[in-house]
C-alpha cells in the first residue's frame, strides 16, 4: 500500500483546483474525478484520505503513477547531506580565488580548483577586479561525491557533483544578495528565465531550453529595452523582481546576430565554459547598460518560441496552461504562505506565448504592448 500526501491547501479555479503538497514542496494540476477525490476529501484525516485513496486507485488503476509521484516513500531532503560542513576543517592551500567587485563591496571567491571557477564564475567574469579590498567571502569544496557552498565562512548548501547545477544557482543567489545589500535574505520564488523593461512594462521571458529566451533579450536590450536578468530570476515576497549582475550566455549559433546590433561583440572572447559541445560568449549588458541594482514588477509573463519560418504571433494562454508551463521550471519557498502567495500571483498574471522567425516582428509585437 502506498502512502499518498495530503494537499496542504487547495487553490480552485474555473476549471480545474491546484493542489500544494508542503512534504515534498510540489503543485499538481488536478481535473476531473481527482480534483473532485482531493477536493472532497480535504477534511479527512491522514488514515481516512489513504484509505479513501485507495479505494479509488482499485477503480482507476492509471491513478498508479501519480500515486508514486506523491508517496511518502519518495520525500526527498532539500539539502544534500553532507559528511563534513565545517569551514575551519578545509585545507584551502591549493584553491583559487578572484575578487568580484559587487556594488562597492569586494566578494573573495575561492574555489577548490580551475574547473570549478570556470563552471561558477563564467557569467561574472566580467566583475573580476584587481582591488584586494575585501568584504565578503563565498568558497565553493570540492568532496569525494558532493560539492560544498560557503559564504562567510557559513555552509550553505551541499549537492552531489551530478547537479552542480542546484548549487549554481545558490551561488547566483548570493551573488544577488550581494549586489543589492540584502542582509537578510527570503525569496519567494526563483524562475528560470530572462526578463527585460521597457517603458514602464516588465516582461518575464521563459521557454524550453534553447527556445531562444536569452538571444530575445539581449537584442531587446541592445534595441531600447532595459536588462535585468538572464537565466536565473528572483522574486521577493513584494513581487518585485531583481537585477542578476550575470552576464548572459550567447551560443555561438547566434553570435551573428548580436554581431549586427552590437559591434564590440566580435571581440568578446569565447569563454572556457561550454554548454555540451556548443561554444559560449558571455554578453554583460548591465555593464553595457551602466545599470544600478533594481527591482522591477512583473508585467507579463511571455513564453518564447522561435521557429524558422514561423509567422509572427503573440497567443493568449490560460491559466491551467499557464501554470502547467511555469511551474516546473519555478522553485518556490517552502512555506505554506509562500507557496499560497505564489499561486494567487500566477494566477493573476497576464500571460502570452510568443512565436516568431525574426527579431524584428518579435520586437515590434513586445513594442505595441509594451
């Protein structure tokens, strides 16, 4: 017998209820006779939902699946565990360090080895000063199976090595942190996309792994618009979203194109990062833009799909569409408010899917809404 989790609260809509699960920090978009099963049974206790639960898995045994989904069995920790977080423990005689200036305040970042620096610091690279004044400290060790994150000589986070790319993102919390002076930091949500500013509209651009979101914002941003993030997009429990100093990726498949709207892109250098076999070049448009630490309201939220030969459309999507779409890419904070706050958001944000071939119609449909 599987144990199922029981929704720590319900959201409904017109046609369809989202469910948060606080054990394993999960939304799940429910229709039909499972909307009606976890709507129902919200009042019951623990033994009577699982009883009642299974009753229904006997008349739908396709239910099989989602049951294992939301078992108990497959609670899985935030944080790596790790087998040694003392700082005072590591032998750092061999890392390497560099000093990022962030804002006025020089970041010691030191790094088990150059392959780690390479991975963590490529976006920033351009931040590197050789002012030895330093405030703060981030170090990232390297351990048998797992990596460790540190800042000011406090662990942070441990992950396997497998998903460095969890604690890639803690590192560009903090750089965040940093950047604005947030001493006391609680996001609500993190979204994993671009987002840019034009004329008093904030416009929040995801979409699949090369859909196009950070070649779109970079030439927006090199047409007019105003560049805040790219890849990693905080927000806090206000709603507002803040610049990320990264610089953003460009591969080299779109390379030309920048080349055309910004003629000192050809003598960027090719970073020693790569993403698979593809070569990069890191764009740093806040330095480009003279930017200074803000945050911004989201507007819109636009999916971006770029096809050769696609005709030029910006298309209305729903709210369960919506959500199918942006929850799997969000990490929100695992808080019952939090979560509750982060759905009665998203469910009140305007939001559009984006197809076009060329920059030029893309741009000229973000103008007219903008």
């Amino acid at each position: 017998m599987t144990d199922l989790l029981k929704p720590s609260f319900l959201v409904s809509s017109s046609d369809f209820t989202i469910g948060w699960f606080a054990k394993t920090n999960q939304f799940m978009i429910l229709e039909g006779f499972l909307e009606s099963f976890f709507v129902e049974t919200q009042e019951m206790s623990e033994t009577d939902f699982n009883a009642t639960f299974q009753a229904l898995l006997i008349e739908h045994p396709s239910l099989k699946m989602f049951s294992e989904t939301l078992s108990v069995a497959n609670i899985i920790p935030n944080n790596f565990p790790s087998i040694n977080n003392n700082y005072n423990t590591i032998s750092k005689d061999n890392f390497i360090a560099s000093t990022l200036k962030l804002n006025k305040v020089g970041l010691n970042a030191v790094y088990h080895n150059k392959q780690l620096q390479t991975l963590f610091q490529a976006p920033y690279e351009y931040l590197v000063s050789q002012n030895n004044v330093i405030h703060q400290e981030i170090l990232i060790a390297s351990a048998a199976e797992n990596l460790e994150l540190y800042f000011n000589q406090s662990h942070i986070y441990s992950c396997k090595k497998s998903e460095y790319f969890i604690l890639q993102a803690q590192f560009s919390n903090i750089i965040t942190q940093i950047y604005h002076q947030i001493k006391t930091p609680n996001w609500l949500c993190s979204f994993h996309a671009c987002a840019v500013h034009k004329n008093k509209k904030t416009f929040l651009l995801l979409g699949d792994s090369g859909a196009g979101k950070s070649t779109l914002s970079s030439l927006l941003s090199l047409s007019g618009y105003r560049f805040i993030a790219d890849d990693l997009v905080l927000m806090d429990h206000d709603f507002k979203i803040y610049d990320n100093p990264a610089a953003v990726s460009i591969k080299e498949n779109a390379w030309p194109v920048i080349n055309r709207y910004h003629n000192e892109f050809k003598y960027v250098k090719a970073s020693s990062k790569t993403k698979g076999q593809t070569n990069m070049k890191y764009l740093p448009l806040h330095n480009i833009q003279n930017n200074h630490p803000t945050k911004f309201k989201v507007d819109v939220l636009v999916w971006v799909n770029y096809k050769v030969n696609h005709n030029a459309e910006f298309i209305d999507l729903d709210q369960k569409e919506m959500l199918s779409r942006l929850i799997p890419d969000t990490w929100v904070n695992p808080e019952k408010s939090t979560a509750q706050a982060f759905v009665d958001w998203a469910l009140n944000v305007k939001s559009y899917q984006l197809n076009y071939s060329d920059f030029n119609s893309a741009k000229s449909i973000l103008d007219a809404y903008s």
